[in-house]
C-alpha cells in the first residue's frame, strides 16, 4: 500500500515539472477580457448647466461686426437650406428625366431627349449658378468671423455652438438615465 502511495506522488511530481517546462509565449485570447467597473463617475448637471451660461456669455463679448456678420451668416445657413432642397429636387427630376429617354422608344427618343437637355440646364444652373455662390458666401463669412474672433483673443462661434452643444446633451442623456432608474428603483 505504501508503494501505490509513493508512486502516485512521484508520478504527481514528475507531471508537473513536466508540464511546467513547455510554455509557448504570445497566445493569450483577449476578446473576452475585460475589467470590473471599480469606479462610479458623478456628474453635477448644475456644473454644466454653468459651463453653458459661461459659454453663451462670451457671445455677449463679441463685437458689434461679429454679431452682425454671424446673425447674416446664419440666416444665409437658412435659406441655403432650402435651395439645396431645391437642388435635390431638381436633380431627382433630372434622374427622372433621363431614366425616361433612356427608357423610350426609339420614335420618341427626340422629345425625351428635350426633357433630359431641359432638365440638365435647370439643374446645372441651380446647382452652379445659385447654390455654389451662396455656399461659398458662407464658407467665407465663417472663416471671415473666425478670424476676427482670434484677432480679438476670443473662441470663434461656432466652436463655442458645438461645445454647448455637446454640454446640452450630456445633461439631456443624464436626465434621461436618472428619470429611467427612477422607475427601476
């Protein structure tokens, strides 16, 4: 019986310093792997709250010029709106246009051909007469206040818009969890 017990540990023995000797390096499968959350982040919504009144208080500082030049630029982002809507529009009416004469038969290939000709002048003069110009209007006036704000030692509007931004909607996703754990508590 003592026998049976000393072979079964030297064999124990043997197997693990044979096991421990083949170690191939560099397999470790990670897609799994992941940590324990060990920290809870709190976020005051007063604190951004703040942080956006802070930032719309620098539009106060901006000159006279600036403010006006913004209040023009972003009235020309309205109507801009609606003439590239009227772009697409016009464009959807071109595709029509053309899936028409392609689509024809050869005796009315002439008529469909118009509409096509009719339709690519309308678009083309929309799309490079009418939208590109008040595009490029607006590029300029953007980069025209940008450039007085630096001159002024200020942060250009539209980088303070997108801050506020993102302020407003880590308060909106944050009021939103807190009314939703409510109902879970």
């Amino acid at each position: 019986m003592m026998k049976i017990h000393l072979y079964i540990a030297m064999l124990w023995v043997i197997s693990l310093l044979a096991g421990c000797n083949d170690v191939t390096v560099g397999y470790l499968y990670t897609t799994e792997a992941s940590y324990s959350m060990d920290t809870l982040q709190v976020t005051r919504f007063s604190a951004l709250e703040d942080n956006i009144n802070e930032l719309e208080r620098v539009f106060e500082k901006y000159t006279p010029e600036i403010q006006n030049l913004l209040a023009e630029t972003d009235q020309l982002e309205k109507e801009f709106i609606s003439l590239s809507s009227k772009r697409d529009e016009l464009y959807e009416a071109y595709k029509r246009a053309r899936t028409a004469w392609l689509n024809a038969p050869a005796s009315d290939k002439e008529y469909y051909q118009e509409l096509l000709n009719k339709a690519t002048e309308e678009y083309t003069y929309w799309k490079d007469e009418v939208v590109a110009p008040a595009e490029r209007k607006i590029r300029s006036q953007k980069n025209t206040i940008s450039s007085m704000c630096g001159n002024i030692g200020l942060a250009d509007p539209y980088t303070l818009r997108e801050q506020i931004s993102q302020l407003q909607e880590q308060i909106d996703k944050g009021g939103f969890y807190q009314f939703h754990f409510l109902f879970l508590a």
